[in-house]
C-alpha cells in the first residue's frame, strides 16, 4: 500500500494499492540472428512469430494493435509502460463509431518494459491483458525494451518468435514474404453514407447519390478506419473496394488509396486498376501504402527501410516551404525518389533520414503521403490533407 499524510500531520495508508506481484510465466523472445530476451507474459500465454518492429508512441496502442498495417508483426513499445489506461470498447464490426482502428488485433505480439496491472481510464472497459487473451496475442513485459530497440536500429527490423516457459515452439515467420494486402483488405465492395450507420453492398451501375454528395471510390489495401471517418466528416459518399477490384467500371469523382500492410509488390493489380484510373484525370490520393502504389502506378520504384518508421513524432517538410509537420507513420517500405518520372515530383520529405515522405503529379490532381494524417492515435497536424483531397472533386 502507498503511505500518505493526513490534514493532521499522521501517516495513513492510501486505498490505492501499488503494484504487487503477479503469478505470469516466463517468456522468451528470440530474434532471428540468436539474440534472445527474457520476460514475463501478460496476455495469451502461447508462442508468437513475426517480424519485430518497434513504436516511440507514447499512447495509442489500442489504435496501434488494430491497425492493419502491422499485421504479421511483433509490436516493441520505446515507452516504458503499457496498459495503463486500459481499452476502449470496440463498437461493433458494421458502424464505425468505435475507438478501434479496425475489427481485429493484427499485430503477433506486443512487447513492453513494464505492464500495468491496474488500469485506469472512464472508457476502458477491460484491461489490455484480458483483451489480448481473448483474441489469443502474445504480450511480454521485464523485456530491456531501450536495449532491443537499439539493437534492431543498429541491425534493422528482423525477424523474431516468443515461446513461453512450458509450452511449445514457432519456427521464424516473414510476413513480407506473402500478401498482407489481400489478407488485410475487406471482402466485398460496400458503400458508406454516414459514421454510424452498417454499410451496403455495393450494387452496379452506381446510383447517383440522392442526396447530392460526390463519390470517392476507397481502395482497402488494409485500411484504418479513421480514413473513411475523415471522408464522411466531409460529406462524401465512400464507396470501399477490395484491393483487387476493378473500381474503373464506377462513376467516380474521386479515387482514395489506403494504407496496408506488407510489401507494395504483392499489389500488381491494385497498381493496375491505378494506371487506367489516371487516364480519367480524376483526383487521386493516396496514405502509406496509397502513397507507394500511387508511385508504382507512375513506374516509380519502391524499396523497403532499415527499420522503418512507427511514432508519432516523425518530422516531415513540405517540399517548397519551410513549413514542417509533426506526423503518425508505420511503415517498413519508401518511395525511391530518384526513380520519379519527369512529370512527378516530391511532396513531402522526411527531416529524419530524407526519405520520400509523398508525392505528386506536376499537372494533375495526383497526391499522396506517406505518413498519416487521419492519425488515430495523434497528432492531427495534418488532417488538412483530407480537404485539400475533397476540394478537388
């Protein structure tokens, strides 16, 4: 118990108890090239493989853990503490009033120095533990999280397994090595009007909206759903296609390209589909993924990164201006500048490392970014982004 001094000088014990001890299994986690760490499980005591990466958010890991873009990784947090303020409750699969960023947890596992047992938040209506047993994700903590983050910024992201003390083994698992996008991206297409009502099945020919509202034709290449929040906010009717789909036989206003997982060359068809949407001049956008296969729609090379880039503290420029944004990124793959075609040019650029950070066309209404500025979790520097989007249509 935590001590404390009265109004009248005397010491009484607080009712707020401090961490005790709790009864959890040792836990390994073993990167591919031998090196290993040893901590404690706190969330679904079976074996884990992946890919390891590593986040410097400070908050958002409910948001983290159900972003598709980390399906197939294991998740090191640089903040010392995890699970402080519990988990938001869901809202259900059909509307998109919840507090998650997709239906599911995709990350293999989360990783942190400490877990906090005790949890508390108004909204949290369970702790991170519970949660992650109830989806079956592994969750280790006493993990020297400063010393596996510099040891994969010094050796890049890599692979990695977690087994736990008494049960079985994984062998190494690469997520790059297979399609994320297809794995990630909604099974049929479905049309959106409104944040708080179930979608529709998208029925062709596309009926003009009653209502009025422009039209803007969503590619799930492994979506968050505050994009498509951010959409409707503006008063666009959204219309969410496969990755695959042939969007080019809707009546369009506008084309949107997600964000996803994995690695751009799985997407050859999305690129495609991309290619013939360009020769309707129509405005295109694209986020994360969106803006790497909006780069291989204009025969640009993509390449993937070191380590990557997941905070939300990534310092971004915009090219022209001495203007510098505060943006949210995840992701393991960049766009080549040097392989842009004449008629593209760089938008953005990172201030960390330089690297491509979004691009546009010099002539067209073609743009994309590589950072987040639907955010969820934080910051919303840049959420303009979106109206500069509905403004073209």
């Amino acid at each position: 118990m935590r001590s404390k001094v009265s109004n009248d000088g005397r010491i009484a014990l607080s009712t707020i108890p401090i961490q005790t001890m709790q009864a959890t299994k040792a836990a390994i986690l073993t990167l591919q090239d031998g090196t290993t760490f040893r901590g404690y499980s706190f969330g679904y005591d079976g074996p884990a493989a992946g890919e390891v990466v590593f986040n410097t958010a400070m908050t958002g890991y409910p948001e983290s853990l159900t972003d598709p873009s980390y399906e197939g990784q294991i998740l090191v947090t640089t903040f010392p503490q995890l699970g402080n303020y519990g988990v938001p409750p869901s809202g259900g699969e059909d509307t998109l009033d919840g507090y998650m960023e997709s239906t599911r947890i995709h990350c293999r596992a989360i990783i942190a120095q400490d877990y906090a047992f005790h949890h508390s938040h108004w909204l949290a209506d369970r702790s991170l533990g519970e949660w992650l047993k109830s989806e079956k994700i592994a969750g280790i903590y006493g993990i020297d999280t400063r010393a596996l983050t510099k040891h994969l910024r010094q050796h890049g992201s890599m692979l990695g397994k977690i087994t736990i003390e008494g049960g079985e083994d994984v062998d190494f698992y690469d997520p790059n090595a297979e399609n994320l996008i297809a794995l990630t991206s909604c099974p049929e297409a479905v049309v959106y009007t409104s944040i708080g009502e179930a979608p529709v099945s998208l029925e062709l020919p596309l009926a003009p909206d009653a209502e009025g509202r422009k039209t803007v034709v969503l590619v799930d290449c492994g979506i968050k759903h505050n994009i498509i929040r951010c959409l409707l906010r503006r008063g666009v009717r959204v219309v969410r296609v496969p990755w695959d789909f042939d969007f080019n036989v809707i009546d369009f206003d506008g084309l949107f390209i997600s964000n996803g997982p994995g690695n751009p060359d799985f997407a050859g068809a999305t690129v495609e589909n991309i290619r013939k949407a360009m020769t309707r001049e129509k405005p295109i956008c694209g986020i994360c993924m969106g803006n790497q296969l909006l780069a291989k729609a204009a025969w640009a090379r993509t390449y993937k990164l070191k380590y990557g880039h997941r905070s939300h503290n990534q310092p971004v420029r915009r090219v022209g201006t001495d203007r510098c944004f505060v943006t949210s990124q995840n992701h393991g793959f960049a766009v080549d500048d040097s392989s842009l075609p004449d008629d593209w040019e760089t938008l953005f650029v990172n201030m960390n490392d330089g690297t491509n950070e979004g691009i546009r066309h010099r002539t067209l209404p073609f743009f994309s970014a590589q950072f987040h500025p639907e955010a969820s979790s934080g910051p919303r520097d840049t959420e303009f982004l979106f109206d500069e989007f509905v403004d073209l249509l």
